[in-house]
C-alpha cells in the first residue's frame, strides 16, 4: 500500500508532463514561433494548447496580453500567421479565448482555409469576411452575411469586424 502511494503521484506527475510538453512542442513552439519571426508581433502574447490539452479535435487559442500600441490588425494577422503555421494540422474547431475566457469559436475547416490562403488572399477581403464565419460560445452564429450593395455590405463587414474585436479582447482591458 505505502508504495502505491509513491507511484502514484509520480505517475500523475509524469503523465501531466507528458501532455504539457505534447501541447508545447506541436502547438506552443509554433506560436512562439510566429510571433518571433515578425518583429510587429512584438507585445501580442498567446497561448494555444488542444481542448482540455488532450483532445487533438479543438485547438484553443487564448490571446493573454495585448500592448496598448497593438492594433486590432496587428491581433488578426498574428492569428493568420498562425494558422499559416500549422495549416497542415486538421481541427473540428478552433476556440479563441481571451485570458481563458470562451468568447467565439471557429470551424477548423475554416481556419485550415485561412492557413492555406494566408501567403496570396488580399488581407481587406479577409478580415471583411472573417466575422461571419465566428459563432459565439453557445454555438449560434455571432455576426451576419450581408447582401446588398457593395459599399453597405463592405462598411458593415469592416464595422463587424472592428466589434468582433472589442468582444474578444479590447471590452475587456
């Protein structure tokens, strides 16, 4: 009995260090490694692990910080950088989080596509596209597609887009 309690919190202790390095070699070097590589993304600080750090389905993506001298498009193209990164990674769903805090969640599908068109997509059309394929955290869709004519749909789109980032992060500093 009194050896059962020595192995067992060591192999509790070995099993939790085993999925913290998993979660930081396949995903957390990675981001690191997109915000080294770019010297703007400087004061943008994320922590990515799969959900619960051991369903390799969802990928949750937690913005921590962000500095007062970061833009909403500074964000944005940190989390495209990313999902260039691992765009040969496949996930149901992609929640992004802010300090731990569920606040959108995107189709993996979605976010492989971002991943894939990152290098040649023009950057406008992205971001006046990206909120209307957010859905909030109890699974309904977070932002409209607009019709209508061109300048209305693109003036709401962009005014989406600017609100999708004050309910991520901004609202909350």
């Amino acid at each position: 009995m009194k050896k059962l309690f020595v192995i067992l919190p060591i192999a509790v202790i070995i099993i939790c260090g085993a999925i913290w390095l998993w979660n930081y070699l396949t995903l957390q070097q990675e981001m690191d490694s997109v915000i080294n590589k770019d010297y703007r993304n400087s004061g943008i600080d994320v922590s990515v692990h799969y959900g619960s750090y051991v369903n390799p389905n969802e990928l949750v993506y937690n913005l921590t910080n962000v500095t007062g001298s970061k833009s909403p498009s500074d964000v944005f193209r940190v989390l495209l950088q990313f999902a260039e990164q691992i765009k040969e990674k496949e996930f149901t769903a992609i929640m992004l989080e802010h300090n731990g805090k569920l606040k959108f969640i995107i189709d993996g599908s979605y976010f492989n596509e971002l991943g894939r068109e990152y290098s040649f997509q023009n950057p406008v059309y992205t971001m006046r596209t990206f909120p209307s394929n957010l859905k909030n955290p109890d699974g309904t869709q977070a932002y409209s597609n607009w019709t209508g004519g061109l300048l209305g749909v693109v003036n709401e789109q962009l005014e989406d887009f600017n609100n999708f980032h004050k309910r991520w992060y901004i609202n909350d500093y």
